[in-house]
C-alpha cells in the first residue's frame, strides 16, 4: 500500500531534529519566531527510497477543455466575427445596418439568401443592397479586443450577381464612441463566389472595438464567411487561436487535453450533438450549431452562443502537438444529455456512432493514404497525431450506457487494441449511479474496461476530507481518470462561486491523495477550463479572460504546481500521526522522484493557519553533496482572496532556493499554503 495518511498539522522535518532551536530556513516562510509555531511536537514524514514505487503516468495531470463560458467562439479561437456566416437561429444577430439612408429599411437593405450558397453546409448568406456609404457593423463577442499597432486580416466570400455592384469594400476598426481607428479596403467582385481581403493596423487599443463594413457605391452584393482575425495569433496561423490563451495552456505542462467536453459532446438533443467530422475541413464548409450552454441556464441565458468550429477537431489535435499534450477526444456514445433530452440512439443504430470514433482515430493515427488520415494530411499534417486515448461518451450514466459502452469497447479494441478507452462514471462521485457504474464496467471483461472516469464538483470540505478516498481503491480493477473537479465555494455550479484561494488549496489537498494513489488514478483534469468575464455560464473555470486580457486563477497555479513538478516515480512515504488538538487537522503531503534530474519532490498542504515545520526521515543517506533544495510556495493569508484581471497574480507562486544543513534537515511550511520541496539526491 501507499503513504499511510498524513492528518497531523503543523510540521515536516528530515531524520533526527537535533535541536529545535537550530531549525534552518528551508521552507517558503523564515521561522520568524512566529509564536503559532508548534515546536513541541514535530511531524515526521518518513521516505522509502530504498525501493522504487510505481511509474506515474507522464500524462498524470491534464486539461479538460469545453467550449463553455465562450471558451472557443470569443476565446481560444481568435476570430473576432460573431456569426460570421449567418448561421445562427436569428441570422442577422451581431449585425447591425449603419449609416443607411433614411427611409431604407433594414430588412430590404440586408437579406439573408439561400439560393446558390457558398456551400451545402453554411446555407445562408448577405445581399446587400445598398446605397452609396451605406454598410453594416459586427459587435464581435462582447466587443472586439483590438491592440494598438497590430495587424488584423479582414476576410470574405464575396459575389457580385448583378452589374451594378459597389467598386469595393471599405473595412473600418472603430472604438467604443465610433471614433475609426483603422482603415483598408478590399475589392476585386466576381459573379462567382470569391475571397476579397484586406489587411488593417489599429491605431488605438480598444477593448470593445467593432467591425464596420461600408459599400463604396450602389447596387448590390453577396457576402458569405465575414471574417477578421488578429496576425499574431498562436505560431501566427491563420483562422488561428488566441495566442495568450495558448500560452497559459502551455506554461502548466499538462499531461493531456481531454475535448471537446463535456455535456457540449452530448448536446442537448442528439440532432444538436457534437460531430467531430463537421468540424474539420476548410472553415466555410464546417456547419454551424448551436453551443448546448446557449440556454441551459436561466439565469445566464446566452442567445448568441453558437459554435462556428472554426476551432475544429484538426485545430485541437494541432494545439495538442504544439505544447506537448497527449490528445484525449471524447465522442458521443449514442446518448443526447441526461440533464437534457436523455435521447436514445438505438442499438439498432449504434455503428454509425461507433463508425465516428473508429473514423477518428484513423483520421488522428492513420497513414496519409488512408481515408481519413488524408484528410489530416489535407489539412497540412501528413503525420499523426498518435493519439492513444478516446472517450466514449461524457458523463453517462443509468443501464442504457452499458451496452452502448460496450459496443463501442469491443470495436475499438478490435481494430486499435492499443488505444485506451475512457468510460464514464456519470456526474457523482458517490451515488446509487455511480456504484452501478463500477459494479458494471468491472463486471465487463477486462480487456474493454480501461480506465473510468470520475466527476466531482464539491464543496472545498469535500476535497480536504476525501485525499484518501483512492488508498482503498481496488489495484486489480480498472484505473481511474478524475476526468472533472472542481471545488465550488457556494454550491454546483452556482453562480456566485468563486475561484478563491480555500477552493484551490482544498484542491491541492486532495491532488496529494490522487498523487499518492497514482498507481491507481492514472489522469485527473480541473473542469472546466475558461470564461469570458462578460459571456460566462458557469463558474469557478481556471482561466478568465477578457477581449484582451486573461488571468489565470489560484487553482490554475496549483494545477501547474502539480504538472511542473509531476515526477516519475511515486516515493511511498508515511506522515506520523501527532496528537491533534485544533480542528481542523489539514496537513497532506506526497512524495515522488523525479528520475532524470535525481530529485526527490515533496509537495506538503498546509490547510492550517499554522506555520509549519516538518522533519523528513529516510533520505539523509541519499543526500547529494550539493544539499540543493529549490522550494515554490503558493500561499495566501485569506480564504476568500482571488485574482483578477486587476490584480492577475495576487496569488501566484515564489520560488526560492536553500541549503540543506547537514542530513537532519526541517522542512518549513507556511500557514496556508501548498510547497513543493524538490531534493537534489546522490547519483
Ligand atoms: O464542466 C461543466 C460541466 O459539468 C460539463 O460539461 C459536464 O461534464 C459536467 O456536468
């Protein structure tokens, strides 16, 4: 078995604390002779290094992304268009006629067409026909993000059916009074479909910028797939994603990114699920659909919430590449959402469903002469993305998944046995659903049964009282991926949840459980990821952002404190039990090796308001001559504290680096606070 538990606050020291007195800086905090220092009865945290433990999954911690909260629309995809093709329910939504000539109603000026479309999937399209000056604006998502002296590229299918067409389009960046902060035009009309584009360098920075479109001359004109993206976008691809966004994903070093969702996968009618293969392919072909949190909630309605996929399938398994995250795409196992319509795909008709999941790992994994990996190759990426995880639907459960699970297992398994299948738990993490849920997928043979993923949204108490929930884990049955978590200061999904600093810790607290238990809990991923300020549904998300700005949250430097510092083997260690007299007693740690560099990193939550001194037992032998001890703390004096996009690190981690003094070393920990030690071992 692992690390025995570790429930004694106030201290951590190395082998024989000689004298007390003598307790040398190691930890985040100097011992500055704080008097709630608790000196007389010191936890000692005993290390095996004498056996390894077992591997950790380099792919341990992940991402999970859904495109909730306009996380892709308005977020990770930087297009700044909102429908930009015409295809939501009201098509004229986000377009408004300016400068029209009074009398000239909107609806005779502006019409959306359907005969003679760009193409069968994007149905509707713009006539235009207007007089002299006469254009239209698009407000972007909540406004456009416009930053001064950087380059946008306007882009659109243009047709001019008629003779009298305007000679050429004028394209105008204005800011919040109107006031044009930059200007091109674009010209060049056929009778046939074709691309017009101009380029435009903004002369302000301008956090709600709109786009206008003016007609220069009269007569009419088609336009189809307005579109306007930011030249630096990420790797500066064009129809491209927003580049700090990216960033922060590849500053934690996840594991993994387990997509597109989430409930988003299920839809909320199985007509409205989310089909991969009409997300990939040129981004005029792709069909648009309504975002499943359009309306899920009352009191967040978002009518304007569509998906334009222009972050496709290709996009992410690319994103994926790029920082290092091994790809975990999650498809529809024949199941609209539960929470919704709890449409049934019959078993009848399951393959055309399993077809969809055995068609992507081919369109992820296969060669570029296959089918659907040329496709891939189409699109610019002739090798795979060897891909080695999918999921089989989101969060299902009830005995209609079983079979529908198992169908999809058995193909899958058939055809690319060495792809590791995700099976779903449902949306607890202890009721009547979910005990049938393990009760059934461990009664499925083995080999179909990979690893079950768990959800958890709770309240902090939750995650500090449950960092042992895996000790008891059965070794021999299927793994486990705590695939969604999140601590909700309210309640689920409330939204006056708030990403505070007691959520991130109680966080921390339990991920040194997961840690502990890594032989058994192979993933684990926070859910969900972003949030619009101005477009959210749901809330606490790890990174907020604005149209140019982001901020990532307390619980996002936990995740990175986990990711960073993942280790490759786990270190079974054992935390003394002290006499406890305050409540609560929140201390955890874990302990792992890191092999390459020879260290050994021990992460201790301090959940107590207690600073902390800790004596480590069992490594002094191990000790390099270097004695080199780098010490990150993340910590803060107020449970309620949060980051903003005023104050983007108000918590965010300091890193130190100590001097072990001698083989008896004490670790000191703060109040509050998760560190992570990392010990420079002997070769
Ligand atoms: O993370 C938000 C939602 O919570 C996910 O879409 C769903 O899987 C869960 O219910």
């Amino acid at each position: 078995m692992l690390i025995s538990r570790i429930h004694m606050p106030y201290t951590v020291l190395f082998v024989g604390v000689a004298t007390i007195a003598a307790i040398p800086f190691v930890g985040g905090v100097r011992d500055t002779g704080d008097t709630r220092v608790r000196r007389s009865a010191m936890p000692t945290l005993t290390v095996d290094l004498t056996s390894p433990g077992p591997k950790i999954n380099s792919d341990m911690w992940g991402i999970f992304f859904e495109d909730i909260n306009f996380a892709a629309d308005g977020g990770l995809h930087a297009e700044l268009i909102k429908n930009r093709s015409f295809e939501f329910d009201n098509p004229l939504m986000g377009w408004t006629l300016v400068q029209s000539d009074p009398g000239s109603d909107f609806k005779t000026a502006l019409q959306i067409k359907t005969d003679s479309p760009l193409n069968i999937s994007n149905t509707r399209y713009l006539r235009a026909s207007l007089h002299h000056m006469a254009g239209l604006e698009n407000e972007g998502f909540r406004g456009m993000g416009i930053k001064k002296g950087e380059a946008y590229n306007f882009r659109t299918f243009a047709r001019a059916t008629t003779k009298a067409h305007p000679k050429a389009l004028i394209v105008e960046l204005v800011n919040e009074s109107g006031a044009v902060i930059a200007s091109a035009s674009a010209k060049g009309f056929s009778k046939d479909w074709s691309v017009v584009s101009c380029r435009l360098t903004a002369k302000e920075t301008v956090s709600k910028a709109k786009l206008r479109v003016l007609f220069d001359g009269r007569g009419s004109l088609d336009l189809d797939m307005i579109s306007l993206y930011p030249e630096k976008t990420w790797k500066n691809r064009p129809n491209g994603l927003r580049a700090d966004l990216v960033q922060k994903l590849a500053n934690l070093k996840p594991g993994f990114v387990r997509f597109p969702g989430g409930c988003i996968v299920e839809g909320r009618y199985l007509s409205t699920r989310y089909q991969w293969k009409k997300t990939i392919g040129p981004p005029e072909e792709r069909e648009n659909l309504i975002n499943r949190w359009n309306n899920e909630f009352g009191h967040k309605p978002a009518p304007d919430y569509f998906q334009s996929f222009g972050l496709g399938f290709f996009e992410y398994f690319q994103m994926c590449e790029d920082i290092g995250a091994q790809p975990l795409p999650v498809v529809n196992c024949g199941m609209a959402c539960q929470f919704n319509s709890k449409q049934l795909a019959p078993m009848s008709e399951i393959d055309t469903y399993v077809q969809d999941a055995l068609d992507l790992i081919e369109f992820a994994n296969g060669s570029a002469e296959s089918e659907w990996g040329a496709k891939r190759a189409a699109m610019g990426h002739p090798a795979p993305f060897s891909m080695k995880y999918i999921g089989v639907g989101n969060e299902q459960w009830g005995m209609d998944y079983f079979p529908r699970y198992e169908a999809f297992a058995k193909a899958i398994k058939a055809k690319y046995p060495q792809v590791t299948i995700v099976t779903s738990a449902g949306p607890s993490p202890d009721n009547p659903d979910f005990t049938l849920a393990w009760k059934m997928l461990k009664g499925m043979p083995k080999k179909l049964v990979d690893i079950v993923d768990e959800h958890c949204y709770a309240l902090p108490d939750w995650f500090f009282d449950n960092t042992h929930r895996y000790d008891k884990y059965d070794r021999s049955g299927p793994k486990v991926f705590m695939g969604e978590y999140a601590a909700q200061s309210v309640g689920i999904a409330k939204p006056e949840n708030q990403n505070t600093w007691l959520c991130a810790i109680s966080e921390a607290a339990f991920l040194t459980g997961l840690e502990r238990n890594s032989d058994v809990v192979r993933m684990a991923s926070y859910a969900p990821l972003y949030a619009h300020v101005d477009a959210w549904q749901w809330s606490p998300n790890m990174i907020w952002f604005d149209n140019l700005h982001s901020y990532a949250t307390p619980n996002y430097y936990v995740q990175q404190l986990f990711m960073r510092n993942r280790g490759d083997r786990l270190v079974h260690s054992v935390l003394s039990e002290l006499p406890v007299s305050d409540k609560p007693n929140r201390l955890y740690a874990s302990t792992v090796l890191d092999e390459k560099n020879h260290e050994l990193i021990v992460k201790v939550v301090n959940g107590t308001e207690q600073l902390t001194t800790m004596s480590l037992r069992g490594v002094n032998t191990f000790l390099s001559d270097k004695d080199s001890v780098s010490v990150t703390v993340l910590q803060s004096g107020n449970n309620s504290a949060v980051n903003s996009l005023a104050d983007p690190t108000h918590i965010s981690p300091t890193n130190t680096s100590e001097t072990l003094n001698g083989s008896d070393p004490i670790l000191t920990v703060t109040s509050s606070s998760v560190t992570v030690f990392r010990i420079r071992l002997r070769q």
